[in-house]
C-alpha cells in the first residue's frame, strides 16, 4: 500500500483489528480494536482497504507501521462470526419477556 499525508491513523506502531463501520460518500469510517477493547478510528479512502473488506461490517487484521496502513487482510470467518453474535444478541433482547402469571 501507498504512503500518504497525512497518516492513515493517530495509533502506535503494531496489529490491530480493524472494523469497517461503513463506506460512503467515498470514504470509509474504521474503527481498531487490540485485545477486544477500541483504541481508536479513523476515515480512510477504501482503497487503503482489501476489496473484500471495503464494506459496512467487514473485519481486517491490521498492521500499522509510522501511522500508515502497512497490510491488512480481510477476515471472512471472524466477519461471520461477528455478525451471527450481533444477530444472535439482537433476537434475545427483541424476545417479549414471560408474562407475570397472577395467582
């Protein structure tokens, strides 16, 4: 990938993981996670992205190096696991909870 000015993302130097929030309007929103916990986002021209992974929702592995993008590879089975634990969380709290039976 290409260096530009300036840097992709204000992190240190290291792996991360990497969620697409959305793309559009030309610009895609990422936020990067290191061990389960955000550390940061930022707004990339998608092309810094792998193809696959230029969409609302897509997990990358990430590596950074002076603020710039050095790699990323897009995780389809981490995207789907990820998805199906959203969807799963959501048909739980969407479920009416049992009714009170009176006496």
């Amino acid at each position: 990938m290409t260096d530009v000015d300036p840097p992709d993302v204000d992190l240190p130097d290291g792996e991360y993981t990497a969620v697409v929030d959305n793309v559009e309007d030309g610009l895609a929103t990422v936020f990067f996670e290191r061990d389960g916990d955000e550390v940061g986002n930022a707004v990339l021209d998608p092309s810094r992205l792998p193809p696959e992974g230029r969409r609302a929702d897509a997990i990358l592995s990430v590596t950074l190096d002076g603020g710039r993008i050095d790699s990323a590879a897009y995780e389809p089975g981490r995207t789907e696991r990820r998805a199906e634990a959203a969807q799963d969380r959501f048909d739980r709290l969407s479920e009416r909870p049992p009714a009170d039976e009176e006496p």
